[in-house]
C-alpha cells in the first residue's frame, strides 16, 4: 500500500514537472493563443492520422493471421482445422 501511495506521488511529481516546464517556456515565450491553439490541431490531427493507419495495418495483420496463416498451417488437419 505505502508503495502505491508513492508511486502515485512520483507520477504526479513528473507530470508536474513536465507541465511546469512547457508552462514556464509558454510564459517566456508569450506566442499568441492562436498559434497555441493551432500548433495543438496540427499534433493531435497528425498523430491521429498517423495511429489511423496503422491500425489498419493492425486490421490487416490480423485478417492476415485468421484468414490465410492459421489455414495454411493446420490443413494438414483436414477438415479439423474449423473446430
């Protein structure tokens, strides 16, 4: 129990720290809201696309394994291989 309780704090600690220093680099910078705002978009919506595709290369690795691999490896079965 006392480990968790100081597992939590440490998490909390570093995203305090990290938080921190984007809010103190923020302050010295001064960059308009909208560039704030902008910037923001631009790397949610890139890295959005980006884990997009490749869940459908997840997709299709899986379609892959179900559909082709596991068949071909256990028609040595017969029709077994269904069960």
């Amino acid at each position: 129990m006392k480990q968790s309780k100081e597992r939590i704090k440490t998490t909390t600690r570093s995203s305090f720290f990290l938080s921190g220093r984007l809010g103190t680099l923020l302050d010295r910078w001064q960059p308009p809201s909208g560039l704030v705002l902008i910037g923001t978009a631009l790397f949610v919506g890139i890295f959005t696309g980006i884990g997009a595709i490749l869940f459908r290369y997840l997709i299709s690795g899986v379609a892959w394994v179900g559909y082709q691999w596991i068949p071909e490896v256990t028609s040595g079965l017969g029709k077994a291989y269904v069960v």
